[in-house]
C-alpha cells in the first residue's frame, strides 16, 4: 500500500496569489500590451518588440550592441536572434566596430528609417488611445512605478 504524504496548498493560497501577485499581474498587462501594439503595427510588417529595437538604433551614431541590449533589458544572444528579420528585410545593418573588431555596430537602414518613419504615427496613436483609457489616467505614475522595479 503505498501513503501519500502529499502537501496541499489551500486553495484561498491560490486565489491570494492570483489577486495579489505583481508579477502576475505586470506579465498579463505586458501580454496585453503586446497584443495591441502587434495589431496596430502589423500593417507596416513589425511587431511591438521589432518597433522598440529599431527605435532603440535611432541616434546620431550607431550604438554596440551591448548598450541596446541592456536598454531592452535582454542578453545579446537574444538581441543578435531579434535583430536577424530586420536584417533580412534591410531594415538593419550590424557592422563590425573599428575601434573593436570583436564588437558590433548597429544602425537603420534608409528603408529601416522609412518603416520606422511610418509606424510611428501608428504608435503615437495606439498609446494616446491607451493613456486616455488608463484608469485615472496618471500614465506618468505607471511609467515611474514600472521603471523602479525594473
């Protein structure tokens, strides 16, 4: 006869952690977040995680890849796997940096930039349309509550 000595968790645990958990409740909001701008962008062929690294290349001089992974808050094995359908269709270009040759560069193409271009009225319109919806609507408190806990 074999006895079981399994351990219950109630299930007032379950639902206490369901209604409770942060972490939780930021993924099922990322989730959604995601969701949205993936169908708002989908027009101009990028997804929400595409439009932020590309934004991300936007500056005056092509950054290394470590400080556009670190602003992602991903690890360059994931940043190198992301980047590689933007360069397939030309919208990004990774060179190797002449000041280190082990490191590399990354920048915008022109026909990049002109996606970019036209997706950001589409961003610009999705996330007015979401702040407005924000209960209370202090999307600024939001921003500074998610950027302490990241």
């Amino acid at each position: 006869m074999i006895m079981s000595n399994a351990i219950e968790i109630p299930f007032s645990t379950t639902l206490l952690v369901r209604d409770t958990c942060l972490c939780l409740h930021v993924q099922r909001a990322a989730r959604a977040l995601a969701r949205l701008f993936d169908d708002a962008l989908r027009p101009v062929g990028l997804t929400n995680g595409q439009f932020s690294l590309m934004m991300s290349l936007n500056r005056p001089e092509p950054p290394p890849m470590g400080p556009v992974a670190s602003l992602l808050a991903m690890d360059q094995t994931t940043l190198t796997a992301a980047l590689k359908p933007l360069q397939r269709k030309g919208w990004v270009m990774v060179t190797p940096n002449p000041k280190d040759r082990r490191g590399r560069l990354l920048s915008l193409t022109p026909e990049g930039k002109a996606v970019l271009l036209t997706a950001l009225p589409i961003w610009e319109d999705t996330h007015a349309s979401l702040e407005a919806a924000l209960p209370g609507g202090n999307a600024g408190k939001l921003r500074q509550d998610l950027q302490a806990l990241a």
